[in-house]
C-alpha cells in the first residue's frame, strides 16, 4: 500500500479524493474506513494540523457531493464522514505534537469513556434504549427463520443491551487506532523505515492509568445497578488499550525467539481465529505497566 500513502502525499486534492472515495466505498465494506481516515491522518501527521483539517473539510464536502450523485442525498455522507475524520484528525494532532504512540492511544479510550459516559448522562434508561433497537434488528431475522426460538434470541438481547454502549464505542475507538497506526505505518514507509515497528514495540500505558482501570474493574464487580453497568461498558474501552498494549509485549517476546518469523505471524493469526485470546492479551498488556514483560519474558541471551 506504499503506492497509495505516496498518491495521498502528492497534494491536496489526491487525499481529498482518497478518503472521500474510501469513505463512500465502506457503506458496503466498513473495514474501508480504515484507508479513509488514515488519508487524513497521514496529512496531519506529516504536514499538521491545519493542513489535516483543510483536507478533512474538502473531503466532506467531495463525500456529500459524490453523494448527492450516486445515493440522492448529501446530509448522511456529510455527517459520516465528520464522524470518521474528526477523530483520527484529532488524535493524529496529539501524536504529531507529542510523539508518544501510547498516549495517543489512551486519548482516544478516553475519548471513547467520554463518549460512554455522556450516553449514560443523556439518556434515562440506556439498557432499555439498546433493547429497542436489538427488537428492531432481530424481527427480520425471526421472520427470515421461523425454526429460531424467539425466547432465546429474546434473552441473549437483554443480555446484550447492557454492553452495547461499551461494544459500540470499543468498535469505533478500534477502527479509529488502525487508521492511526496505518497512517503512521505509511509515514514511517515514506519518510522514516522502522520507525513505526520501534513505536509500535515500546507501547507501555502509564501506571496511574492502570490503577485507575484496576479500580473501575473493581467497581464493576463489586457494585450494582447502573454504577454497575456503566463500569462494565468503561471497561470494554479499557480492554481496546490494554488488548494493543499486550499485543506489542508479545510480539516484541516473540520476535526475539530464534521462531520469531514464524511466531508472530501466528500471535496475530489466533487473535484473529480465536477472539477469546485478547483477554490473555489485554492482561499481558495491563500487568506490563509494572512488571516490565519485555525483558523478564525475553529468551537468554535475546
């Protein structure tokens, strides 16, 4: 993809035209936005801020156009792309200004803890909110396949309402960093071989931020009700931190094993097949912060 990082990089308008392409191509394919908002992210990263927002701006208003053209209407694709871009601009800035891949990843969770906490701020009963909308997705599928047990499905939906504020906002904050990290790839491609694999290695949280995430877990299994619940729904965003942070401890142990091309790939390859091992990830990275697993996991003499 180096070629597409080198065509963004030519001038305004070939990365405005990348991430409002992209942006439109990720209705039907989501994982698209990934390429869309590291278009915007890239230009911040290597030309700052205002540049970054210029293209930002330019790229909304070619998304609605092209909009207007090919779906009838601009107002979604114009407030689409504002929720792509926005955030990826912003975070983009943070790492330009300050350097540190680790805390541009803990501002965008705690961007996503914000947004968490405002939902519950702003609407009475969340649980019952997202429970109307899961009736909503699951009458289809009833109706699709009369055999499936509506009490069950009926069940696993309640169940579901109470963390999907959390899942939602986990989601969002992903799709954000691998834009970031795609862009910071190209970068390092373009302008600095390696830098990004250094970065990416050195991922470390702060220490009062894993305390602060050990007490919230805390809370969540030792309070009720809403405190509770919204405990629950910080706790997945605190997993997407600690889930990249365990993902750099095992891939720099792994790469220094004699198998290392072979064990990485395959790290990478189970998180993707068995998605339960992020837990086992997301600990690796949580107990990182004070126990230094690099070095004490690294083999003799590596």
């Amino acid at each position: 993809m180096q070629f597409l990082a080198a065509y963004i990089m030519k001038g305004r308008l070939q990365a405005m035209m990348i991430a409002s392409t992209f942006a439109l191509l990720s209705l039907p394919f989501p994982p698209v936005s990934i390429v869309s908002s590291a278009s915007v992210a890239l230009v911040t990263l290597r030309k700052g801020g205002k540049e970054g927002l210029y293209v930002l701006i330019c790229a909304c208003l070619a998304a609605g156009l092209l909009s207007t053209l090919l779906l009838g209407g601009y107002q979604f694709a114009l407030l689409y792309g504002m929720v792509l871009w926005v955030p990826v601009w912003l975070i983009a800035l943070v790492l330009r200004e300050g350097r540190h891949l680790a805390v541009a990843i803990e501002i965008a969770v705690l961007l996503g803890i914000a947004a968490v906490i405002g939902f519950y701020l702003y609407q009475t009963d969340v649980a019952q909110f997202w429970r109307q909308v899961l009736e909503v997705m699951i009458q289809p599928m009833l109706a699709a396949n009369p055999d499936v047990p509506a009490e069950s499905l009926q069940q696993s939906a309640d169940v579901f309402a109470h963390y999907m504020t959390g899942g939602i906002a986990a989601g969002s904050v992903y799709g954000l960093l691998f834009g970031l990290f795609l862009a910071r790839w190209w970068q390092s491609v373009l302008y600095n071989p390696g830098g990004f694999r250094l970065e990416y290695l050195a991922l470390r949280s702060q220490p009062k931020l894993a305390i602060a995430s050990v007490l919230i877990i805390a809370v969540a299994f030792l309070a009720s009700g809403m405190i509770a619940e919204l405990c629950w729904n910080i706790t997945i965003l605190l997993f997407v931190l600690y889930t990249f942070m365990g993902a750099a401890v095992l891939h720099c142990t792994f790469a220094s094993m004699k198998s290392g091309r072979f064990m990485v790939p395959f790290l990478y390859a189970t998180v993707l097949i068995i998605p339960h091992v992020m837990v086992l990830v997301a600990l690796f990275g949580l107990l990182d912060t004070w126990l230094d697993l690099r070095n004490k996991l690294k083999p003799n003499g590596a």
